[in-house]
C-alpha cells in the first residue's frame, strides 16, 4: 500500500497544499486530518490546495476531510481549492454539494 | 430467491474458457467475512471489484460499486461497531486507550447474468429510524468529521439500494447494480 510522506503536506506562500493519497478513505483520514490540522495552525497560512494528482479513488471519508478543512479557514476567509481531479472525484463533489465550496481548478 | 441455472457455479474462482456472455444464465455467489477494522476498507472493495472483472464493466461502474461499497463497509465499522479511527490494530500512532471493539463484517455478493447483488452485514448497534439515517447530510458523528453523505452515494452509486436494521439487531444494507450499461457519463457530458 502506498506511503503519504510529509512532503506530501507544503506550504507555499500562503497556501497549505495537500497531496491525497491513492486512496482517500476512513483509514487514511486521520492521518491526512493530523498533518494537515498541524500545518494550518500556522499564521500565514489562508487557503487550502488539494491535488488530487494521484487519487483513484474517494468516498464520503474525503468529503469529511475537505468540509472538516474548509470549516477551519472560512473564519478568516480562507478558500479551497481542488487540482488534478479526475471525473470520479468531480462527480462525488457534485452529488455531495462540494463543489460549491470548493473551486475545481483544471 | 436466485434460480439455479445449468451453467451456475459458486466459488471465488471462474474456470478458463467459459464465456461469460450475459443472457446465459450465468451465476456466480461470494461472500467474505473480515475484522470491522479499517484496514479491511480498501481490501473489501477491492474484493467486490474483482468479482466483477469478468463483465467488463467500465470504470466508472467499477469507480462506483467501490465506493458504494466502501460506504456500507465503513458505515458497519464506525457506526455499527464504533471502531470509530482510521487506522489499523497495529498502528503505533494510535491512542493507547484506545479499545477496539470486536466484531466482523460480512459481504455477500451474487452475480446473476449481469446483474449485481451485494449485502453488507455487521452485528452491530444498529438503528433506530432508518428513514432519518439515510437523509442526505444527517449524521450521528458530525464530531468524527462525517458528513452524512454515505447513504446518499450507495443510492446515486448502485441501481437499488434497501437497508435492513434495528437497534442491537445488526444491520444489513442491499444493494444492486446492473453491470456492462456503458458509459453514461459520456453521452451525458
Ligand atoms: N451499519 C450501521 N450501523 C449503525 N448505524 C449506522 C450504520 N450505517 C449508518 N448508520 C447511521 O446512519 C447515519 C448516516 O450514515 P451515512 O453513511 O449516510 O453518513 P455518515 O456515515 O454519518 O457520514 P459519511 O458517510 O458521510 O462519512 C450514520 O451517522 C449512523 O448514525
Ligand atoms: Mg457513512
């Protein structure tokens, strides 16, 4: 099973970029929600970048990582961001209402 | 109740060279039973997956009964057992005090021509008002950062979707989905 390595967690300017894993899921959302939550305590971060890049697969365990994220942030007018993801993944946005949170770059 | 047709078999494995045609009253049944840890996630929809390669079903259909089961599966974890964090039994980053709790889950799949049944069974805590549970975005563990959406993506992800539950009875969710329709993302986008 693959590995998610804290290279996976940057900041860049004042963006906290997350790289998912292959598989966003219950098993792997507590880790994802530490490192993450770790890293937006720090003041200059603002927005959120999820690169879905090497993602093939996410259930409703994603969506609670993204509103759990966004809840952070929106208080200080962070937005969301999504890149890199595949039509499954858009699809599961729609159906669930995130995409109107969450701004689906190409 | 499923028919038994000439050419049905029961086991994990399909023999080489039969031809897997729909409309030949082919059958096939499996059933797994695993720890409610969540470990078993990915594995247990992967099982389901692989259960259906043989039909050639699309990505999206494959993308689809993953997730459809990964719901019910996890919801059995969590939920029905309250093993409640994502990680495995050996995980060292997890709490000490941490319990989990026993209890397995059960997925029973019948492949019958090309349609797809799936049950996912716990023993768990069941519940009590089914109808509210399935409500888009109700959840009884908003603290756990669920959203309340599982229900909604088993019934937009599969044909037929029924839920079978009562409180300390356990719960059976079951599911159905016609396999090989094609791509209907495509003609729709
Ligand atoms: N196997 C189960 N045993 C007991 N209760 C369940 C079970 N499955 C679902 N439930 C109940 O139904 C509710 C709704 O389930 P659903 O999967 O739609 O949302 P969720 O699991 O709370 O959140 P999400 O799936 O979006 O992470 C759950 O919060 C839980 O109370
Ligand atoms: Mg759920």
């Amino acid at each position: 099973m693959e590995q998610i390595s804290t290279e996976d967690f940057q900041i860049i300017d004042n963006c906290l970029m997350i790289r998912l894993p292959e598989e966003v899921d219950h098993h792997r959302a507590g880790y994802i929600c530490e490192n993450a939550d770790r890293l937006l305590m720090r003041d200059e971060v603002r927005n959120i970048v999820f690169d879905f890049e090497n993602t093939r697969f996410m259930d409703s365990s994603g969506i609670g990582i993204i509103m759990g994220r966004y809840r952070k942030i929106e208080c200080f007018g962070g937005r969301v961001y999504a890149i890199h993801a595949d039509r499954q993944i858009r699809r599961i946005f729609l159906i669930s209402g995130l995409n109107k949170i969450v701004e689906v770059l190409e | 109740m499923m028919q038994k047709g000439k050419e049905e078999k029961k086991s994990f494995t399909c023999h080489g060279g039969m031809q897997m045609t729909a409309g030949q009253g082919y059958q096939n049944e499996m059933e797994i039973t695993f720890d409610a840890i969540s470990d078993n996630e990915a594995f247990a929809r992967v099982a389901v997956a692989a259960f259906v390669t043989h039909l050639n079903p699309t990505l999206e259909e494959l993308s689809d009964i993953k997730t459809a089961v990964s719901e019910a599966v996890t919801n059995a974890i969590i939920h029905g057992y309250e093993n409640i964090h994502g990680y495995s039994r050996s995980d060292g980053g997890r709490p000490a005090d941490e319990i989990i709790h026993e209890g397995k889950v059960t997925i029973h799949c019948v492949l019958d021509k090309d349609l797809l049944h799936i049950d996912v069974s716990d023993q768990g805590i069941g519940m009590e008002d089914i109808d509210q549970a399935m409500e888009p975005l109700f959840t009884t563990r908003p603290e756990l950062e669920r959203s309340g959406m599982g229900f909604a993506f088993m019934e937009a992800f599969m044909d037929e979707l029924e839920v079978e539950s009562a409180p300390n009875q356990g719960t059976t969710i079951h599911m159905t989905k016609k396999i090989g329709v094609g791509d209907w993302i495509d003609s729709e986008e």
